[in-house]
C-alpha cells in the first residue's frame, strides 16, 4: 500500500515573511491560487502578528478576506498571542498554528517570550480557539538550535509537547528555523516527543540552510512522521534569525517523495511551474533544485 505523505505549503507566509520583494494583496493571492491548482489543500496563507516586527505580512485580514473559499482549502493562519488569535479567528482562518519557542534567546527577540512563556499564552489562548471551532496546532521553532544560545536541550522540547497537549492542540510541528538540524537529530527529537506526548500528530518543518533539508525530511519520514512543511520555490527565513535561508522546497520534497513511491497529491509539474512564476514576481532567483533541472523522466 501506497503511503501518503501530506504537504503543507508554507510559501505565502513563511516563504514570504523575509523576501526581499515586496508583493502585493493581489499577487499573494494568485500565488495561492496557483498553489492550489497545483493540488495544495492545506496552506500558511498569512499570520496575524505585530506589522512593525513583520510588515510583510500586515496585509494578511486582507489575504483571508480574498480568498477563494470554494475550493475548501485549509487556510493557516500564524498567532503568538492570544491578540493574534483573536484577529485570526476574526479574518475566518481554518486553523490556528500557534507557535511556541524552544529557546530563550529567539523567543525573547521574536515573540518576547521565554520558552515556558509562550506555553502558558497557548493554554491561555487555547479556549478562543476551540470556542470557535477551529483546528489547533502549534510549531515549536527553533526546536534543533537557537540562534543566539546555541544548542536545545530535548528536555524543553518535551516540556512544550505537553503544554500541547494540555491546550488540546491536534498537531506538533519540530521547526529547524535556522537549519542546523542533522538526520540523527531529527530521528531522536522525534522520537523523544512522540514517548512524551503520543496522542499529538507530529509534522516536520525544515529550513535548507546548511543544506541537510531533503536529508532531514527523509528521517522525519523514517521516523513515523507523515506531514511536512514545504516552501514553494524554497523561499524563506525569520527576520529574527540571522542567515537563515528559505524552507524546504516543495517541488523537490513532492520529487524526492514521489520517486520514492509516495503520495502527496501534489501535480510536480504545476508546481514547477509555479516556481518559475514566482521567481519572475519576486524579481531575484529560487534556491529549488526542481525550478532548473526539471522532473525525471523527462516529458514527451
């Protein structure tokens, strides 16, 4: 039997948050819709975060309110607070992803909050959410390595899995924001939190920054986890970690997947395709593998 893999394309937010170009309401939201013509269900579409610490993103109630709500796509929406989760819940997002911080150092720069700071405002935010009837998940960043302290102790990962768990959330994402982690990290870090918190579905999130990406999702993978976050392009970074580059591919995780026998449902050659649009939009070249070297086999 077949196993399918679910991507969630994290391009419009993540992918954006740090570019260089500056794209409008209009050209994000084709950027979406191009997205989900190349077969994306579940997307980070924008987040609801302070637009002096993140300006790029101070056009997402705008994002959500053009939408295509046919489709039925799962829109993401980012929050940090309970502020955030209130506007998100206002702008008519599918679901909140909470994000909680692994390290005091980023944490303190990129939401002001310490580690167990930032479970505390999800379990206080936690009810608003369900209140609404949205899906809850969260994201630890820099859940591998801080930027500014170095090294995660796997303790604080554990810490904030039950946090999870206590705030009801569905889902766990592991988020490599600065992109240190190795493929022997990613099989124990998973494992750890999978013993701690059982009941929470696990997703992974990958920055290439030193180029151990595609290694990384292929031990996340090994490691039982079957959602992984993708920027189309590979396009990407927080303005709050220093040389971080861009995510994951998604045309080269669905091509690395698909090789393999994995679903994703995902159309590999739309989705080159619209690498190569949003390159042109963007105004400066796409780190992906795929947008150059196209698919094997060739086309006929």
């Amino acid at each position: 039997m077949t196993r399918a893999i679910e991507i969630v394309e994290v391009g419009p937010r993540d992918g954006l948050q740090n570019d260089p170009a500056n794209l409008t309401t209009e050209q994000k939201l084709e950027f979406i819709a191009r997205l989900e013509a190349a077969g994306v269900t579940r997307m980070e579409s924008g987040s609801f975060v302070s637009p002096r610490a993140v300006p790029k993103m101070a056009d997402s109630p705008a994002v959500f309110a053009g939408l295509d709500r046919t489709r039925h796509t799962k829109h993401i929406a980012l929050a940090l607070n309970e502020k955030g989760v209130r506007r998100a819940i206002e702008a008519g997002a599918s679901e909140i992803n909470f994000v909680l911080v692994a390290g005091e150092g980023f944490g303190t720069r990129n939401q002001g909050m310490r580690p167990m700071e930032s479970a505390e405002a999800l379990i206080h935010s936690a009810p608003l959410v369900h209140e609404a009837g949205i899906p809850l998940s969260a994201t630890i960043s820099v859940a591998f390595g801080d930027p500014y302290d170095g090294e995660v102790d796997v303790e604080i990962l554990k810490d904030l899995a039950h946090a999870a768990e206590r705030a009801r959330a569905t889902e766990l994402a592991l988020g490599d924001t600065i992109g240190v982690a190795t493929p022997w990290e990613v099989h124990a870090r998973f494992d750890a939190v999978r013993a701690t918190a059982p009941d929470l579905c696990l997703r992974a999130h990958f920055h290439d920054t030193r180029g151990a990406g595609l290694a990384n999702v292929y031990a996340a993978i090994q490691s039982g986890v079957d959602i992984i976050d993708a920027s189309c392009g590979g396009i990407g970074g927080c303005p709050f970690a220093p040389a971080a580059t861009g995510n994951v591919a998604t045309e080269d995780v669905v091509y690395m997947l698909h090789r393999a026998g994995f679903e994703t449902g995902i159309d590999l050659d739309a989705m080159i395709e619209t690498a190569k649009w949003l390159e042109g939009v963007l105004g400066h070249g796409i780190s992906s593998a795929l947008s150059k070297a196209g698919t094997f086999p060739p086309r006929r």
